[in-house]
C-alpha cells in the first residue's frame, strides 16, 4: 500500500527530471530534444508544482519505510502522510495529462490563434 504512492513518486520526477533536462537543451542551443508545447508556461508550472508535491511524498514514502521496518520506534505511523499526498499526487497528475491532451501547446497559445483568425 505504502509502495504504490512511492512508485507513482518515482515516474513523476523522473518525468519532471526529462523535462528540465529538455528544457536546458533548448536553452543551451541544442534544440533537437524539445517537444511541443514543452516551452508553455503552465507547463513549466506544473512540472514545478508536481516536483516539488512528488519530492515530498517520496520524503514521506522513505521515512514511513523505514520507521514500519528499520526504527524501533512506537506511536502513530506516518503512512496517513503517504496516502494522502499519494492521492493528491495522483489526481495531479491525471488533472495534468487531461489538460495537456486538451491544451498540447499550452491554453495562451489557442488565445492568439484566435486573435490571429
């Protein structure tokens, strides 16, 4: 139960880590990485916003391991932490995928397109 939140953590910063390394490409002037709509700043934005909420459930996810398995410790456990952050994380993240597949360049680019017709 703890694992899932903790592995959802991992593909969501290693998506985070890809997308700045993509962006420091096309900084750098080597813009064969980039992808569509990677430059948008609500994408910039939600990568800020789902790095720093996935680095704390991981937080969460490897201190409630090891007070469950390496601590003896007693008390409440922190895996309440896990599953809520896990939640959120997760519905972040399915709020994200449903707005990029709506809006793939970002919503301000489908503003101009419409001042520009």
């Amino acid at each position: 139960m703890i694992l899932v939140p903790g592995l959802l953590s991992l593909s969501v910063l290693i998506g985070v880590v890809a997308h700045g390394i993509r962006l420091g490409s096309a900084v750098l002037g080597s813009g064969d990485r980039i992808r569509p709509g990677d430059t948008a700043v609500t994408r910039i934005f939600a990568s800020f916003v789902l790095g720093a909420l996935t680095v704390y459930t991981l937080w969460w996810v490897v201190a409630t391991l090891y007070v469950h398995h390496l601590a003896e410790t007693g008390g409440v456990s922190p895996s309440i932490f896990v599953l809520v952050f896990g939640r959120i994380l997760g519905g972040l993240v399915l709020v994200r995928a449903v707005f990029f597949q709506l809006f793939p360049e970002g919503p301000l680019s489908r503003l101009r397109d419409l001042f520009v017709e």
